[in-house]
C-alpha cells in the first residue's frame, strides 16, 4: 500500500471567478505526503480508547478512529479548527456523484490541468456535536482517496455555483445546527474516488464512507458565476 499523500485542488482563475484553492486550518496539522496511515483500516480492529483523542462534552461519544463505513452511515467526529480549540461534527455522507465538466460545468472556462481531472460530488449531512460555533468554516478535514492513495482537498468557489455549492458551513452554526452540504473534489490525471476520508492530521488513523457512485443530482442553473469571462 502507498502512503498516503496529500494534494490540494488546483488553483487558478476560470470563467465566472470560478477559484480552487488549497487551504490548510490554523493548526497547521493537514496530513501531509508522508503520512503513515492508510484508509484501509477496518472497523472490527478500532476499538473506542478510554479517553477521547480530544477533548469533547461528557455526552459526545467519538467514532473510533479507523472506522470503516458505508454511504449512509453517520461517524461523529473531533477536529481542532484552530489552535485550542475543539470542534465536534456528525457527519452522515449520503451520496458520491461522479461528474462531469461537460454536464456540471456548461459555461466555465476551465484550463487544461483542470480538464485532466475527473470532477466528483459529495452530499454529506452535517450536524455540530459540540460546544464551539464552526460558523463559517470549511470541511477541510473532509478528503477524497483517489487510486493512487492521495487524499485530495474540495475545491472551493469565488462565485455561485448551483449543481454543488462547495461552501463553507452556514455562518451560524453554533451547538445543534444541521446543514446539508455539497462539496465538489478535482481527483488530478483522471483519478478515481475511491473513499471518503476524515483525517484531520497526519498521525490520525481515518475514518472512511466507500459506496457506489451515483448520477449527477440535476440543480437549476447553468453553474455559471456571476461574470462569465475569462480570469
């Protein structure tokens, strides 16, 4: 098995303001190319440690680190957005959607390195467990695995783009909220989605969803941004 590497999404400037960006939390802890763990773990190995590999309320019980899931299933996990502070999620993922930039993308000028890519979707529903407001916030630790075992961040937007928004999470999201959301992944050189993987540093054995990937989810819109020109 190849260790686990890390790549962002492209970066650069397409039609409509259309911006893939790389992003790494305050914490400076993104698992990088070196990464020892791999998500191949399986769940009948990882076993709930005595003490929560962070600390989280007296009533949050954290998924096992290692935990291999199914499309559907629900992992409530721990993050540190920044520096000493503790971030709690349940994240359901719902639905893998395998794209392309013909039928999601009609209208974007897209540069040669991005249409070497293969596009992906993914739906999650996501609830905040915890006692810190994540308003505002990306998923950053929410990877993709493609074939050759990289984990590749979601792209986000400068503009709107209606078939899958790829924003942050809602500005209020304090304790209790929920928010469906729809983040989209560039897998380089016509890569595969092989999972999904929550791996907030390197040293974190994951948690992973794997299923079928579906057809698109038809949206309004074109995907246009707001000024359909050229960056």
């Amino acid at each position: 098995m190849r260790p686990l590497r890390t790549r962002a999404a492209f970066a650069g400037l397409l039609a409509g303001s259309l911006l893939l960006t790389a992003c790494s939390d305050d914490s400076g802890n993104e698992p990088d190319a070196e990464g020892s763990s791999s998500p191949s773990s399986s769940a009948g190995t990882a076993s709930a440690s005595a003490t929560p590999y962070l600390p989280v309320p007296d009533d949050v019980e954290l998924t096992p680190p290692g935990s291999e899931l199914e499309v559907g299933e629900e992992a409530v996990v721990a993050y540190e957005p920044k520096q000493d502070q503790v971030g709690v999620l349940s994240i359901r993922v719902d639905r893998l959607e395998r794209t392309s930039f013909k039928e999601s993308f009609s209208g974007w000028q897209l540069d040669k390195a991005t249409r070497n890519s293969s596009p992906y979707f993914v739906r999650a529903t996501v609830t905040n467990a915890g006692e810190t407001n994540l308003g505002g916030r990306r998923l950053q630790p929410l990877y993709i695995v493609d074939g050759n075992n990289t984990l590749i961040e979601h792209s986000s937007f400068a503009s709107r783009f209606d078939p899958c928004p790829s924003a942050p999470l809602p500005k209020k999201f304090g304790p209790g909220k929920k928010a469906e959301v729809c983040l989209v992944y560039l897998a380089p050189d016509k890569g595969d989605l092989t999972a999904v993987s929550f791996r907030p540093t390197q040293e974190f054995n994951p948690v992973t969803w794997t299923g079928e990937l579906q057809k698109v989810k038809k949206a309004g819109g074109k995907g246009k941004g707001k000024n359909n020109q050229r960056g």
